[in-house]
C-alpha cells in the first residue's frame, strides 16, 4: 500500500478478511480486474470464496506478472500477461494517451458507488476512533501514530493481530513506507528490519509496530540500535497475549486458550516483563503508554529525541478488527463479514 496515495478518492486500501469495506465491494461488484504482480493468497482473496472479495469467473480477470508460476496459480485468467510491472504500466499509459480513450466521466457512477461506500465505512468504524480507554483501543494507536508520524515515515509492522488493525485501517501516503510480513510470517520480523530500514533511509523517521510476542523473539534488537546508534522507534503493542493465536484457540476450542495469554502465577493477573525498563537496561529510552490520551505525545517526543526509543502500549486484547471479508480455517466454523455482505447473483 502507499503506490497510490490512499487520501485519493480512488485508492481503496488493503482488499481481503480484514481489508477495507470499499476495497472489499470493489473487487466483488467489478466487470474487469486489471490485477498487476497480484498473488491473490488466501486472506488477499478471502479464501477464495466467490462473491467475499473477488467474484471470478463472472468477472474478467486480467493477470500481469514477472513469474509465469504465479499466472493462473489461484485464478484462471482471461488473459494472462507475462511482464514487469513497471513496463507494462508505462506501455498502457502510452496506449491510453494514444488512443484518447475516454476519461472519468464515463466512470462517474462507478466512482460515486465508491465513494458511498467509503462513508458508509467511515461511519461504521468512527466511534472506536473516538473512545478514550485504558487499555486503549487498537484503532487509536493507528489514527495516533498516522497523526504523528510525516507522510514519508517507514513503519515496519510484525505477524500478529496488530498488523491485522494496521493492514485495515492504515493510511499509507508513500510507496515503500510500509513493510510487511507475509508468506509465512515470521514474529520478530519488524522489530529488526526496522533497524535495516533506517540505515537504508537514514533520513527517515522509522517505526516499528510489534506485538509483545514478536518483540521478545529479538530482544536484542534494543542492542543494536544502541552499539550502532540507530534511532528507531519501537511501539510494543502490548495486550498481554499471543493475541492471534489466542483468538484461534477461542474458535478451536469452544472460548478457551492455552498457555497463549500470559498471567503472574502469584496473583493471575496479566503479565509481562516492563518493556519500557528492559529497554532503558539496555541505553534505550523507555515509556509505558496505559491511556489513549497519552500515547500520541509520548511517540511525538520519542521520535523529536532522535534516539532508540521504545513505547510499551497497553492495548485492549478483546477488541477485534470487524471483518469485511472472509477467511476460513476448518474446522473452525466459518464467519460472515462482520460489515457488508458477499455479493449475490
């Protein structure tokens, strides 16, 4: 995301299980799908189930790839294109502007259905924008941090249910400003590539936004950026779990987990190490963030310092991004969109 800055009307964000509700409508109400170094993996297409994100064969698909292995892997295309991404566009553009193919105002009905759908999700996803909580709301750590952070800020996010929320509802405004873990997912992914980030684009603020389970696979990251002198930012996105595989025993096993929410064996309460003081233990500034109306100051000085810096957050671990799509794992059950509705013949 960030090829196509997503303040522009036609930029509709992540499409998928979590994606946006216009992206989501999109995809499922399309007559032709221009789909450009596209791998159409099973959360992108909502496990490929037809009419959730996607709705072949009854609408066309034009396939453009580098790799002919990825051409008809998921989705038989109506034409495949074997080709560079970038020069294949800059052949379209040319073949556009050649042939004086008519412009938007032919695409104004289709235009103004997005835009519907977009105020249609603005106001379906507003009151958790606006609830003030301890622990705090996940959607405020997004809106906070995209507050905050300059346009061309890199954030580097980790596997977990954080980058679920961040995948939602994130508005990237630059290419390359935002790193992912895909394929198999890895935990502890952000919290060390941001450090490679940084010395890539040193004038760059640069954020990493980790779960506490992904931040104590590479503790030692806190380390490097010191010995180094690396100024990164670390948002510890803490709810006191392995939130997402958590949540999967809760549908496995009928509401009950193991061993993947952590509590102090004294007293059951919630536990975690204080990341803030490992941190400072280790030349790091340290901050606990517990109340929303704290947390946009606190990343606002962490990056003026110009130092590593790390920020424990305390986020609620019951509040779940509202599906839009869909995405089964049997045996578990499967979900229907928690907003909007699959398309129908």
């Amino acid at each position: 995301m960030g090829c196509l800055d997503m303040r522009e009307p036609l930029s509709l964000g992540f499409i998928g299980r979590n994606g946006a509700y216009a992206a989501n409508q999109a995809g499922r109400h399309a007559d032709l799908v221009l789909a450009i170094g596209v791998r159409f993996d099973d959360r992108s297409a909502s496990s490929w189930k037809p009419g959730y994100s996607w709705n072949f064969p009854e609408t066309r698909l034009i396939h453009v790839d580098v790799d002919h292995a990825e051409l008809g892997r998921n989705y038989p295309p109506d034409l495949a294109i074997l080709a560079d991404s970038k020069a294949f566009l800059r052949q379209v553009l040319t073949e556009i502007d050649r042939r004086k193919l008519p412009g938007e105002a032919r695409l104004g009905s289709w235009q103004d259905e997005i835009a519907g759908w977009k105020r249609e999700w603005a106001s379906f996803i507003k009151p958790g924008f606006e609830t003030h909580s301890s622990p705090i709301r996940p959607e405020r750590i997004v809106a906070d941090c995209r507050k905050v952070l300059p346009d061309d800020a890199i954030i580097s996010l980790d596997s977990g249910i954080h980058h679920n929320w961040f995948m939602q509802f994130w508005e990237a405004r630059r290419p390359q400003t935002m790193l992912n873990t895909w394929g198999y997912s890895g935990m502890g992914f952000g919290p060390s590539s941001i450090l490679g980030a940084k010395l890539a684009a040193p004038d760059k603020v640069c954020v990493s936004i980790c779960g506490d389970g992904g931040f104590t696979m590479v503790p030692h990251v806190l380390c490097t950026a010191v010995e180094y002198n690396i100024p990164v930012v670390w948002v510890v996105w803490n709810n006191f779990a392995w939130g997402a595989i958590r949540d999967l025993q809760f549908a496995y096993f009928g509401g009950r987990e193991y061993r993947t929410a952590f509590y102090n064996g004294q007293n059951n309460q919630p536990y975690n190490p204080d990341f803030a003081m490992w941190a400072k233990a280790a030349g790091v500034d340290g901050h606990t963030v517990t109340r929303s109306q704290d947390f946009a100051g606190v990343l606002e000085q962490a990056v003026a310092s110009n130092r590593p810096a790390l920020i424990d957050v305390h986020v609620d671990a019951n509040v779940r991004p509202p599906a839009t799509g869909a995405w089964e794992l049997p045996p578990i059950p499967p979900k229907e969109p928690v907003f909007g509705a699959p398309w129908q013949p």
